[in-house]
C-alpha cells in the first residue's frame, strides 16, 4: 500500500488488493481516524485508472459510476474511535487495481 494523501477532513484510506485472477480481484480499504475526536461517518471516493469494475461489496455501501468509486459506511461501522480503523471489502472485475489515491471524508 501507499502513504495515503494527508486530509483535511480527519480521516486517510488506503486498498489492499488481497486476491487477483485472470478475470478479477477482492480488496479491503482501511479508513482511519487521523483526528483526536470520533467520527460519527465517513466516505471513501477514488478513480480506477483501468477497466475494473466493482461487483459487490461489504461493510459499506460501494457504488460505481464510471471509473469513480464511492463507498460509504455500512450503519454499524461509521464511528470511528479517534485514532482509530475501520474497513471494508469489494469484489471487481478486471485486473487488481494497484493503490490508487483515495479521498476519504469525515461525515
């Protein structure tokens, strides 16, 4: 994985491709709270450079359109303790898509 872009918003990602085939790959994202108070939610948005496709997800809500990927928090996992983690997984299409940047947001 990748340092992840600092954030203005409290919070960082990053992906871990965990798996890759011929015709797909699973992921986890690890969002952390890079703040000293909770997080009541958050957001995860980033751009695949390929043509990878995402074809379902867990713990947290994943919808693509486009190359743009945006997930956010399943209601069970969105507090995030102050220094805290949380993640969550996808399935796709395509090949493993390396570590792009992600923007995560504080909600």
């Amino acid at each position: 994985p990748t340092t992840p872009p600092p954030s203005s918003d409290g919070c960082s990602a990053t992906l871990r491709t965990d798996n890759a085939w011929n015709s797909g790959f699973t992921a986890t994202v690890t969002v952390t709270n890079d703040g000293d108070a909770p997080l009541s939610g958050w957001s995860a948005d980033w751009a695949f450079s390929g043509d990878q496709r995402v074809v379902n997800g867990w713990n947290a809500t994943v919808t693509q359109s486009g190359s743009s990927v945006h997930a956010v928090n399943a209601g069970y996992n969105g507090a995030v303790p102050a220094h805290g983690s949380t993640s969550f997984g996808f399935q796709g299409t395509g090949s493993a898509p390396g570590a792009p940047a992600i923007t995560c947001t504080a909600r």
